[in-house]
C-alpha cells in the first residue's frame, strides 16, 4: 500500500461507482483511507474557465490536511 500515492479504485473494491480515486495518508500512528472524486463524471481541468471555477469554489488556495478529500481533489485540479 504506497502512502500519500493517489490512485483508481478497481473494479470489486469497495467504493467502486460511488468514488473515482482512493489514497491512504498517515496521520500520526494510524493510515487513513481518504476517498474522492465523482466516479460518474469526467473532469475538464483542461478548461481555464471550468478549472478556475472549481478552483475558488473549493477554497484550493487553503485546501486543509492532507486527511480530507477536498485536499486530494484540489490536488487533481
């Protein structure tokens, strides 16, 4: 299991179509399983308008610990 690594949840795992992506971060002793991202729609970062949007929506200038889902998906964004 690879740390702060985000990646696709597979098909059979637990998660699969409600979550796009699955990463475990440390914090302190314990791992945490961090889930996020719509599994039923596709991103368009590509897009300044879109990105800038999800950008200031999010609040991604502050995203917060590396424990929250907002944190990763900025990240992806």
């Amino acid at each position: 299991m690879a740390i702060n690594k985000p990646r696709r949840i597979r098909e059979g795992e637990p998660g699969h179509g409600r979550k796009k992506s699955v990463v475990y971060v440390k914090d302190g002793d314990t791992v945490k399983k961090v889930m996020f991202g719509d599994a039923n729609m596709s991103i368009k970062k590509n897009q300044s308008g879109r990105r800038a949007n999800f950008r200031s929506r999010h609040n991604c200038d502050e995203p917060g610990p590396k424990t929250k889902a907002r944190y990763w998906s900025c990240k992806a964004w």
